[in-house]
C-alpha cells in the first residue's frame, strides 16, 4: 500500500522532500499556512514593484555545479536568469576607501594587495583557500544517517586536500580570523561581508562560490524562485493545500499519525514530516513533550542573526550604478544589540522585473534583534514609529549615495525580524537558524525525536548555517532515509 506523507509547510525544505517522495512512489500532501510557497524564501508586491523578501545570492547557480546538480532534481533552475556580479559587493568606508570584493579570486586577491601589501600572508592565504574549496566537490548527496562504517574514511581520503584548509578555518571565527590582518579598513570591510561570528569556513565557501560562478540572483526573485519547486511538485502529482495552519501533530501511542488544523479539521497519514520552523514544532505543534537536551539548549544559549528589510521604489533608472554596496554610516543605526557601522544597499537595476519600466526597486539590509521589534510589535502605533523612523534614515543615506532618487521616491516598506515572524513562524526572525560557535565543530540536530515513531523535522535549523541549498537538501535527505528503511532504491532525476 503506498504510504501517505503529510508535510507540514511549503517552505524550500518541505517543497523538496515533497517532490522527492512524490518522484519515489508515496503519496505527499503539503499543508501550509499562507496563501503561496517558499516561507522564508519570499517576495511580495507593493505599488508595482515587487519587494524580494530573500535571496542575496543563491549557491548552486552554476549549471554542472555541485549544487546546481541538487537543485535541477527539484526545479528547472537551469531554466531561469541568473544574474552574476563581477564586484559582489563595493564596501565604502568612507574617506574614499572602497574595497570591490570582486568575484574572481585572482582579481581579489591582486585588488587587496593594492590596498594592503603588509597583509600579504594572509591575503594569499585567503584566496588559496577560496580556489581549493572551489574545487572542491562535497560528499553532500548521502545523509549521514545512512553511512556505513566505511564511508567516514573514504570520505576523510577523498577530501584531504580540502580538509587540510576546511580544518583550521571551520574552527575559527570570521572576527578572530581577520583579527590577524594589520590594515585596519582591510579587517573592517571584510567583516562586513557577512556576520562575523560565523566561522572562517562560511566566508571562503562563499568567495570560493563567487569565483566560480555558482552563487547568483535567480532574475524573478525570491517568490518566483519557490514557485519553480512548486511547479515541480505539482507536476509530480503532489497536492498543497494552502491556508492550511497546523495547531497540532496528533501522536497515538508514540506515533504521529496526523495532523489537526486551526480551523478544528485533521487528517491522518502514515507519515509526518514538519518542515515548519523548528522551535514553533518542538514547543508548540508537539507542545514540548518531545524536547531533547540538545534543542532546549540551543535554543536557551546559540544566538540568532535577525535583519530588517527597507524597500524603496524610485521613479528613476539607477542602471549604471553600483549595485550591491555596503556604505558606512557616520553615526551606527542602532536597532537593538545591533549596532550597524555599515547600511547594506542593493540596487535592483540588475533585475528589471522586479520594479515597473524606468523605475528601480532599492533595498537596505541592516541586522536587528528581534526584541528591539517585538517589544513594541503590540503596539500598532508605537510599531509603525519605529519602522518609520528607521526608514527615514535608510532614506537620508540612500538619498546621499543615489542623489538621483531624491524626491523620486514612491514605495517604502519595512520588514522587521516580527514580520518574518509572523509570516513563517521563524524563531526571533532567524534567517539563518542559530550562530553556531566555529568550537562547536559539526553542529546538527538529529531529524527524528526521541520516543516519537512517524515523524521527521528537516529545515533550516537541523544542519546550520543552511540557507536555500541546505534546507533544500534535508528535503531530499529525508527521503533517502525513508526509502532506505522502506527497501528501495532512493530515485533522483534531473527536471527537464
Ligand atoms: C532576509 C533573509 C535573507 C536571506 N538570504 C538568503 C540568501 O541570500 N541565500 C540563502 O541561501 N538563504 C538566505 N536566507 C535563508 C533562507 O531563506 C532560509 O534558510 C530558508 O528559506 C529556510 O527554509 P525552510 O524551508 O527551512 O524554512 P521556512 O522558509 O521557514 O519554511 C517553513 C514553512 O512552514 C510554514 N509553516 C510554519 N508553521 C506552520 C504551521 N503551523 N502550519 C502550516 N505551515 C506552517 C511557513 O509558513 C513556511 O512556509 C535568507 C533568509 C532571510 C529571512
């Protein structure tokens, strides 16, 4: 009799397992609580331009990459516009210091010796790592819940090269790390490149998939990128249902064996598997009868990275200006423990769907606790305040960079670690689940809870930092474990 999978949230991890269970013989449903899929992955319409809520860069971009190869299972990627950048990123740091964080390492390289030859060591030490991770192909396809006792050596055998540089900058962080350079706007504009606290590892993987051309901008944005995968699943004969908000997994003698909705609704399967957040399963869905040690830890101690989102729509055309810059600020915009030396601003000129013809969709990333937000989220009023606030000084420093958008401003919008919240049910906002300390080595919570049959969690937070290509590779992961349990060959093919 074939199994019937229940799939808590059309999120990239819960699309992905559901068309890797569709394509191996179950029978999926997805049941989602907003009206479109993608979750965190997600864009949404304001005054003609569309607002893309996601996507920085999307590591798997490369047609014959790795990851690309991952991602063809589960959508036509190879059929969509991918935008790479020559310069990721310009960091201004003010004074007429600017470092082009170029995607060619080689160009990189010759670019930070030029702004600091004493740096040199470490300066060739960086870009040598990149080009060896870019090579690099990893063992990613199997979980490691099916390795047999030969796979670890063979692996460790088959990646010693990699290993012997992955090592050392897996186990320090970005801020440590760079702490060693001696130019001081060398040590602050790499910092910037993304949080700090991440591990070494994090910022050379993602030069090493700039280099090769494997991490850019699916043209369409975040939204119609989810929609793809949905595309997928439809077509293989999977059903989502949106509007669709679980309150709770029903579990009868230590087995889930459905699911009861808002509306007072259940359904029942064989099988459950959440791909809803984490925290907001364990605590509320399974209402924390099912919590181990590990997951109440982190969650008490690991930290969170949260952002918010400032969108502005200009009747003016910016191609021909930077595109992604990171600017600093003359006074750091303070929001929460945050403290934000640098406004991140993406000209969107690059990707001319998302604003209407002759205009240009702006956005700025600062990072945000949670808590700055939350404390006044009840408060409409005192809420709405604080976002306009905070966008009237993004608006000061895109203004000053982009004079051109001056007094062209038509759209603003705000999205808050709160609204990422409420939309998903994401933990404080996380974007990409919890701040692993680089000491902690391979950090990962197991997919299954322990005295509960029947049920999987796959996402975001089981193996971080996992971003779009992680959480869509627990999708796929899971199906491999419950094809192997099941007996039978684990099929994966390339959309065509
Ligand atoms: C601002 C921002 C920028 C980012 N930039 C990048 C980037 O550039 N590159 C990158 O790789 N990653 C990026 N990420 C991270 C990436 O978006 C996430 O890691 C990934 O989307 C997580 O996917 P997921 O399926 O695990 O979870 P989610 O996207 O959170 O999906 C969970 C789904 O479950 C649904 N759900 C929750 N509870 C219920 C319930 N009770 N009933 C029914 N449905 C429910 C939610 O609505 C959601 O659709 C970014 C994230 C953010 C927020």
């Amino acid at each position: 009799m074939t199994k019937k999978i229940l799939i808590i949230g059309a999120g990239i991890a819960g699309l992905s397992a559901g068309i890797h269970a569709c394509r191996n013989g179950y029978d999926v449903e997805i049941f989602e609580k907003n009206s479109v899929p993608g979750g965190l992955c997600t864009s949404w319409q304001r005054k003609g331009y569309t607002v893309d809520g996601c996507i920085h860069w999307l590591v798997g971009t490369r047609p014959g990459s790795q990851f690309n190869r991952l991602w063809r299972e589960v959508c036509a990627i190879d059929q969509m516009d991918i935008v790479n950048h020559d310069i990721f990123m310009n960091i201004e740091g003010g004074e007429g210091k600017t470092l082009s964080l170029y995607s060619d390492l080689d160009r990189l390289e010759e670019h930070l010796l030029e702004l600091s030859p004493d740096d040199e060591g470490l300066i060739r030490k960086i870009c040598d790592a990149g080009r060896v991770v870019a090579k690099a192909d990893f063992p990613l396809e199997k979980p490691s819940e099916l390795y047999k006792f030969w796979d670890m050596p063979l692996m460790l055998l088959s990646m010693m090269p990699v290993l012997r540089v992955m090592g050392h900058l897996s186990r320090v962080s970005i801020k440590e790390y760079l702490g060693e350079l001696k130019d001081p706007f060398l040590k602050e504009a790499l910092q910037t490149v993304m949080p700090a606290g991440y591990s070494m590892i994090s910022l050379v993987s993602t030069l090493a998939s700039l280099h090769s051309g494997d991490a850019g901008f699916p043209v369409g944005g975040s939204l119609n990128f989810a929609r793809f995968l949905e595309n997928t699943f439809l077509d293989l004969g999977g059903r989502v249902h949106y509007r669709s908000g679980v309150q709770e997994i029903i579990v009868e003698k230590n087995r889930a064996t459905g699911l009861q909705f808002e509306n007072g609704n259940r359904v029942s399967g064989d099988l459950v598997i959440s791909a809803a957040d984490l925290h907001s399963t364990v605590y509320g869905l399974l209402k924390g009868k099912y919590l181990t040690e590990k997951i109440k830890e982190s969650f008490a101690h690991l930290p969170v990275y949260s952002s918010a989102q400032i969108a502005l729509g200009a009747d003016c055309d910016l191609s021909g200006e930077a595109e992604k810059i990171a600017v600093k600020m003359e006074q750091p915009v303070t929001l929460g423990h945050e403290h934000n030396r640098y406004i991140y601003l993406t000209n969107y000129a690059f990707d001319p769907t998302l604003a209407p013809a002759g205009k240009t969709l702006l956005q700025a990333t600062l990072y945000s606790s949670y808590e700055h937000w939350k404390a006044s989220a009840g408060e409409e009023e005192s809420y709405r305040r604080k976002k306009e606030q905070l966008a009237e000084r993004v608006i000061k420093a895109a203004e000053k960079r982009f004079p051109a958008i001056k007094g062209r401003l038509e759209m603003t919008d705000v999205a808050t670690p709160v609204t990422y919240s409420r939309y998903t049910g994401v933990y404080k906002g996380a974007y990409m689940a919890w701040i692993v300390p680089p000491e902690a080595g391979r950090f990962r919570i197991p997919k299954e809870l322990p005295g509960l049959d029947d049920f999987f969690q796959i996402g975001q937070w089981v193996e971080p930092p996992a971003g779009l290509p992680g959480s869509m590779l627990t999708g796929r992961h899971v199906v491999q474990i419950l094809c192997s349990r099941d007996r039978k060959p684990f099929r994966a093919a390339a959309v065509s």
